[in-house]
C-alpha cells in the first residue's frame, strides 16, 4: 500500500467518524428536548396533585368527602397521576 492510499483510507475514515459525530451531535440535541419536555410533563403533574391534594383537603372541609367510593376513586386518580410521574422521573434519570 503506497502512501496515497494510506492518506485516502484514513480520509474516509475521517469523514465516517465525522459523520457519525454529526449524527450524534443532533440525536444529543432530540434527547435534551425530549427531557426538556418530560420535565414540564413532571411539573405539570406535580401540579395536578398539589391542586387536587387541596381540593380533597378542601371537600373534606366542607364535608363532601362522606361516601366511600368516591374516597377510592379520587385515590385511584391521585395514584394513577404518581405512577405516571414516577415513569417519567424513570425516563428522565436514564
């Protein structure tokens, strides 16, 4: 192998690892939107359960919170609210 060939092979091979660097570069770019939006996502949820925190707070107050059922339902609502947090906080630690 003569020296133009050595110099064209390690160009190819620059321009296959530059490429590669460039492909990466914008996957890094896609994954930091897409946490920028898990995290609002997390935000907005944290938010739904603080508001409905108060409002259970709130209707046990007036004394709405009587019947047992709607006590499981509105737990089975704020629980299903903390799983999908939790998934997401999962995704976001990756």
């Amino acid at each position: 192998m003569d020296t133009h060939e050595v110099f064209t092979a390690l160009e190819t091979k620059i321009r296959k690892l530059l490429q590669k660097y460039s492909e990466q570069l914008e996957l890094n770019e896609l994954f930091k939107i897409k946490e920028k939006e898990l995290t609002l996502t997390v935000a907005n949820q944290q938010q739904i359960i603080k508001d409905l925190k108060k409002e259970i707070e709130a209707l046990k107050i007036a004394g709405f919170m009587g019947k047992e059922e709607d006590n499981r339902e509105i737990k089975e609502k704020i629980d299903d609210l903390l799983r999908e947090i939790d998934s997401c906080l999962v995704v976001l630690k990756r």
